[in-house]
C-alpha cells in the first residue's frame, strides 16, 4: 500500500527555498518555529494519562529541570531532519490541493499519521543504529513501539504547526 507521500516528486532545491524544508528552517523565522515546536511538545506531554504518562510527565520535567533549554537544543538539531522526512507528504498535500482536493493539511496528514510517524522515527531509528554500546540501542528498540503511538497521536498538532508556518 502506498502512501500519497510516495506519489510526490522528491523534494527539489527549489521546492527546499519555497517549500516545506525552506519555510520551516529560515533563519528569519527558524525561532519561531522551534519555539512553537516547543510548545506542541509540552502540550502532548500534558495530555498523557495514566502510569505510561505519568512516567512521560516525570522524565519530561526532570529533563527541564536539570537542562533548562535542552528541548529548544533538541528540536534545533533534529528540525531540518523533521522537515526534509515531512516535505514529501507537504507536497502530496499540495499536489491534491492543486486539483481541487479540498481536504485541510490536518486532515491530509491524520489520514497518513502511520507513515508520517514511521518517517520521523526513522531519524532517530538511524541514530540509534550508529549509537556506540548495546545498552542505548536495546532501551532503544523496547521504547520505539509506544514512540510511534505518541507520534501518531501528535500529528495533527505537527499538521497545524506546519499550516501556521506555511500560510
């Protein structure tokens, strides 16, 4: 089964400048951008339940508290990899609105939320793959199956983040 991500030409240089990966990552805009990154990440935490959650909830803040800006960094490094992974369904999105489909982005990327998790999470899948030691790549490949439910689940914030950034 293919994805309309798979129809979408690849990214060219000039869909880069204009397109998803240029808009996103522009310098005059880029902290705009991580910062609403940032919020969309606190508020997926917020919204977690019971003991899975709390235990997000836990790490999370222990993570801002003993790094204050670590998040910001995080979402600085991995921004041009999200966007350049997220690109391809921007486009389909386009290429369908572009004949008369007038499904909204949110709409477009729900409907592709498996694909678009498994997208992201490859960024990290191939870091982990390089990681030095066994230990990170086994917490790693426990933690990766509820990773992609917490991705699916954060898609149509991603979807609105990119419509504000984009418009």
């Amino acid at each position: 089964m293919s994805t309309s991500a798979e129809t979408a030409s690849s990214p060219t240089s000039e869909s880069r400048a204009g397109g998803l990966v240029g808009r996103l990552t522009a310098p005059e805009g880029r902290r705009r951008v991580i910062a609403d990154c940032c919020t969309l990440i606190d508020e997926e935490v917020s919204r977690k339940g019971g003991f899975s959650g709390a235990a997000i909830k836990l790490g999370y803040a222990t993570v801002k508290a003993v790094k204050p800006g670590f998040i910001a960094e995080a979402v600085d490094n991995l921004l041009d990899d999200f966007a350049r992974r997220l690109e391809p369904f921007y486009l389909a999105h386009q290429k369908l609105r572009e004949g008369g489909n007038p499904r909204s982005l949110q709409d477009h990327f729900v409907g592709e939320s498996g694909a678009i998790a498994e997208a992201l999470l490859g960024i990290t899948d191939d870091r982990a793959a390089r990681a030095p030691g066994g230990v990170v790549k086994k917490s790693y490949e426990k933690l990766r199956p509820t990773a992609k439910k917490h991705v699916e689940e954060a898609v149509p914030g991603v979807a609105r983040l990119i419509d504000k950034h984009t418009r």
